[in-house]
C-alpha cells in the first residue's frame, strides 16, 4: 500500500516546522504501508492517483498560493486522487467564513467581523468591546494559516488598520483575548470524529515579542472539564454538520478564558493540514496510522 505524505518545496515561514511527517511514516512502515513524503509544488511530475492515498501533511506553501493550490486539488479531484482530509473539509477549512456559521449554530466563539471594505465607523465600532486588559484587535486574511498575516492593532492605529485590511482584500477582525496571554491556547485534535489528544499552546502574539515562534511550547493538557468536553464536543458536531464527509482529522483552537461562561471560546479550525504534535503523543500517530491505512484500504 503506498501513501503519499504531503508537503511543501518551502514553508511560508523559517520558524515553521514538520515534525509530524517522519514520525507518522514511521508508524505507516511498521504497519507495512509504503509511506513517501512528496511536495505539491516541488515542480517534480508525480502520478497521485496511484497512491492508495494522499495524506496533507504540511501543504503549508499554499497560503501563499491559493490559485495554485486550488488548481492542484481540482486537478486531484479530476484523477480520482483519495485526498485526506476529504476535499470538502479542505474547502471549508481554507476559508475562515465558517467562524459566522458555527457562531450563529451557538459555538462559542472568538467575536469576529468579516471586513470587506473597510470604513471608519465600522472600524471605530471594533474597538468598542475590545479586553480592557489588552484593548487590541487582530486583523487575519480571510485564508491563512497559523498566525500567518495576523496583525495586532490598536484604537490609535485605525489608518493603518485600515490600509492594512485594503491590502488584504476580503478579512477578519477579533478582539485580542487577553486570557490567553495567561490561561493559554487549547489545541484539540479529532481523529475519526472522536477526540485523540491535546495540548496546550503559549500565546503567539505576546506583549512586547515580536517574534511568531510556531506552535510555542507545546504541552499536553491532562484532561478536560466536563464544562470544557460538552463545548469540545459540540462545537466538532457543528463543524461536521457542515461537512458531506468525515474528516480524517482536524484541530480544533480555543482560547481557555475562564471568565466566559463557556470556559472556552473557539478562535479557529484547522481542516486543511493541522499540526498534531506527534512528538509528544505516540501512541495517538499509530492510530493516526491505522486510520490512514483504513481509509486507503475502503
């Protein structure tokens, strides 16, 4: 059985790492797979369709190419490619439009405006329920991953976030949550539908620290509240509920704010290729190996 494991020529960023792939080729040889980690857009020709399946690994190039990217997944739709995720669930993963959907089914999320053409009342309005504690908004391009193009504002600086959202075209904007400056980033990851692992992640866009460190300090987090597991668990049934099929695996990112009646408020979800942090979790990447080879095998 050959797997092809996906990446990219280049990461957008020189901080962004992949240390999943080696670790899940691994678990997919000692299961006599044939695992082969192959870039979309290494220029080399490479027959998808004769892999069992096509796994997105690190794709992570494609953020900055979006045409591109879509004219390689059309073109592995064509082929009859078994693409994982799903192609639905990377449809809806590579647009943060799905943030509204999930608010108005009752997800607890991140407040978020979807900007289109930027005007100063509707500017001056974002900053009226912004955190005392940190009062700052987050300007993120409608498609991007990680923190990638995600820029802090404050009240004093509504010119430049103004040219910043024409320049981006079609964005979101979130208040900066302060709570995860101390009660950290939840990072749950799904397999199958069912929750695998978490962990917990340091705040990205720290006062003072300029510097976007890739996932910081990742930490396995040792176990839900109840509280936490029924937001977890309804927020992936939402997200599903937007989807034709079930995806192999997505993460889901919530800020721990204790202060929310929730606990936990959604900032984002990653369908396309999310990291899983395998290092810290190896018994979860041989399920995740299983999983794959089950898929390929149906």
């Amino acid at each position: 059985m050959r797997i092809a494991l996906v990446t990219s020529r280049g990461f957008p960023d020189p901080l962004w790492r992949d240390t999943d792939s080696p670790l899940v080729a691994g678990e997919l040889r000692a299961r006599g797979a044939t695992p082969e980690i192959v870039t979309w857009d290494g220029g080399e020709r490479v027959e998808w369709a004769g892999y069992d399946a096509v796994v997105l690994q690190s794709p992570w190039s494609m953020w900055t190419d979006l045409s591109a990217f879509d004219q390689w997944l059309w073109a592995r739709e064509l082929d009859g490619t078994r693409l994982l995720n799903p192609l639905d669930a990377i449809a809806l993963g590579s647009n943060k439009r799905y943030l509204s959907r999930l608010g108005e089914a009752g997800v607890p999320i991140v407040p978020t405006t979807l900007v289109e053409k930027p005007d100063p009342d509707t500017l001056r309005d974002l900053f009226r329920t912004v955190d005392p504690a940190r009062p700052t908004v987050v300007a993120k391009p409608i498609a991007s991953g990680g923190t990638l193009g995600a820029r802090e504002f404050a009240a004093d600086e509504l010119p430049a976030l103004a040219a910043y959202l024409r320049e981006l075209g079609t964005a979101i904007v979130q208040p900066y949550v302060a709570a995860i400056d101390t009660h950290r980033e939840l990072g749950v990851v799904t397999l199958d539908g069912a929750i695998s692992h978490a962990v917990t992640k340091a705040a990205i866009l720290r006062p003072g620290d300029r510097a976007r460190a890739f996932h910081p300090d990742p930490q396995p987090y040792p176990g839900f509240t109840a509280q936490q597991e029924r937001v977890i668990r309804q927020t992936y049934a939402e997200l599903r509920g937007l989807l034709v099929n079930e995806p192999l695996s997505v993460r889901l990112d919530f800020i721990i704010d204790p202060a929310s009646p929730s606990g936990l408020l959604l900032l984002e979800a990653e369908l396309v290729a999310p990291v899983k942090f395998f290092p810290h979790f190896p018994d979860q990447c041989g399920h995740y190996a299983e999983a794959i080879i089950a898929r390929a095998a149906a």
